[in-house]
C-alpha cells in the first residue's frame, strides 16, 4: 500500500495558498505539458504570494520557448539562485521517480505534491492524479479557474498559451483518443480569451528546425519491423546523433514518425543518451495494446496509448530485445 496519500482538488488549493519559496519539478526530456503545466504553476503560486522556480534536470527545448519567455532564462538546477532556499517542493506531469531523472537524487523524500494525470506510474509524493484528463494542463486550467473565480489568480494572454499549449501538446493537437468532450470545452474557453491558437499549434507540430528534420531522415533509415509489420522501432544510437550533431531535443518526434507508417499498431523509439548503457524509450499505441503497463515494467510509466521509460541494456539490439521479449505480439 503507498504511503502517499490521494488528494481532493479543494486539499490540492490548500496546500498551494500558504506562501512560500517553492519549486515546481517537471519530468526530463520536457513535452509541452511539462513545461506549459509548470509554468502555469509558478504563475498560480506567485499570485498565491509564493516565489517559485520551474526545474527540470533538461533545458526547455527551443521549439517550447515560447512558453517560457521572460520568465526564466534557465530551469537546471544549477541555476536556482544560492539565496533560493526551497520550502515547498511539486511536481507536475510526472508519474514516476525515473522521469525526474537526475532530480530525484536532489529531491528524493522531500516532494511535498504531485500533480499528474498518468494512469500507470510510481506515486512519490502526496498526489492529485486524474486519468481521465487528457493532459496535467486540464487539471492546470482547472485551478486556474477556481483561483480565478475567487479572485486569487489574475489570467494573462501568457497563462491562457501555456494552458492551451500543455493541452494540445498531450493530446496530438486534439487528435488521440485520450480526448474527452470535457477537453474540447477547456480548449474552447482558452480560444475564447483571444490567444493565438493556430500560431500556438504551427509552433508546436509544422515548424521544426534542419536538426529535427535531419533526425526523421535518419530515424526512418533505422526504422525496423516487427511482428509482421505491426510492430516499427526507430532505434538511434548516441555515435549517429554526434555524428548529426544533434541534442536529444531534436529526436523527441522519433516515436511520431514510427506511428505514421501504415499497418503499425505499436511504435517504439529508442534513444542513446550517452556512452553508456542507457537508453531512452517511448511509445504508442494504435490499439488497444496498453504500453503504460509495457513501460511500467521497467520502472516507467504514461497512458494506456503513450508511455516512457528507460532501459538499461549492453548495446542498442540488446535494448531492442529486452523490449520486443516484453511485448505480447498475439495482443495487436
């Protein structure tokens, strides 16, 4: 039994109203939830009366900049001001302690809330979880309004983006079946505040940079087929990615161009950090295979449809074995 306690939203407020320098932690290899989730976080917290700093153990792609402009140059740990000395620690957006990555040896046993909306993961800290959200960014918007409503938070051109951006961003532009009427009617109130949507959505999934490009013609060189075509992994060692001059920003839509193919059920990409035996996986399904539960295997997490994790293997066909040996291909 988890020592860790489940949250109401109106408990979720309260630990949130008393002011205090807090940290709001998101997971590595940030999506647009992550980042747009933390930021609407810090800004529910400095209305609130708090000082707040978004972390992540990875920089905020270039592509999602845009979420975080004039506020925070930096969301290392290694730019927290010395005088910062943190009172609160949350989390959004993040099922497990490995999506912390490197954060969790900061901050094991001192995370005070969670807030995620994963199905399948590892509660770490006194939690509000939501499966039935589509994306952290409605559970956002849902504080957002209460605090509004009370008068507590003033909403922004700048919040109204981010919260659009977390929800579009975890749903494929409104495209996965993750997707309820409820998410549509959030969507609509945020394009009701006059934000620019279809800017927020070119940003977000038609302008990619020459790297991200050189990384889909690479990873569909390295695409394979499994199971009778049902199965695509896009696998792309750490010497192809410094040989391409790439950061691993540039091979977050890897998992995407697998999907794509015609006749693929389950996509997997598999990244190489480093040097080291480490590697980094996500997926999705087209099915009804549930890949949280794959990825929760090895100590991940996600959706039943898309989910990550990280696999500790000998070289890339290991990875690639350990994952396939997994997989109950009679499932797709």
């Amino acid at each position: 039994m988890s020592e860790f306690r489940s949250l109401s939203f109106e408990e979720v407020i309260r630990a949130l109203e008393t002011p205090a320098d807090t940290l709001v932690l998101f997971h590595r290899n940030p999506d647009a939830d992550a980042v747009g989730s933390a930021f609407v976080m810090k800004k529910i917290l400095s209305d609130l009366g708090s000082r707040a700093l978004c972390v992540c153990c990875d920089e905020v792609p270039a592509r999602l900049r845009f979420l975080t402009d004039g506020e925070q140059e930096s969301v290392l740990p290694e730019a927290i001001p010395e005088d910062f000395v943190p009172e609160r620690i949350v989390s959004v957006d993040t099922a497990s302690p490995n999506q912390l990555g490197s954060l969790w040896e900061l901050y094991e046993g001192q995370i005070q809330l969670m807030i995620d909306h994963h199905g399948m993961g590892e509660p770490y800290a006194d939690h509000y979880i939501r499966p039935e959200a589509a994306a952290t960014g409605e559970l956002m918007f849902d504080l957002v309004k209460q605090l509004a409503t009370d008068g507590r938070v003033v909403i922004t051109d700048a919040l109204c983006t981010n919260l659009y951006a977390a929800i579009s961003g975890d749903t494929g532009c409104f495209r996965f079946s993750n997707v309820t009427a409820e998410t549509h009617l959030r969507a609509a109130e945020l394009m009701a505040s006059g934000i620019d949507c279809a800017e927020i959505n070119h940003r977000l999934y038609e302008s990619k940079s020459m790297e991200q490009l050189r990384a889909q013609g690479a990873g569909i060189s390295n695409l394979q087929l499994f199971a009778e075509g049902k199965i695509a992994v896009i696998t792309f060692p750490y010497a192809l990615k410094a040989a391409l001059g790439l950061r691993d920003e540039h091979l977050e839509t890897l998992v995407d161009v697998a999907r794509s193919l015609s006749g693929v059920q389950l996509a997997i990409s598999i990244r190489q950090p480093g040097t080291e035996g480490v590697f980094r996986v996500s997926t999705r399904s087209s099915c009804d295979y549930d890949v949280a539960a794959l990825c929760a295997a090895f100590g991940g997490g996600g959706h039943k449809k898309a989910a990550g994790c990280t696999v500790t293997a000998a070289d890339m066909d290991d990875a690639v074995r350990k994952l396939l040996s997994a997989i109950d291909a009679e499932q797709l």
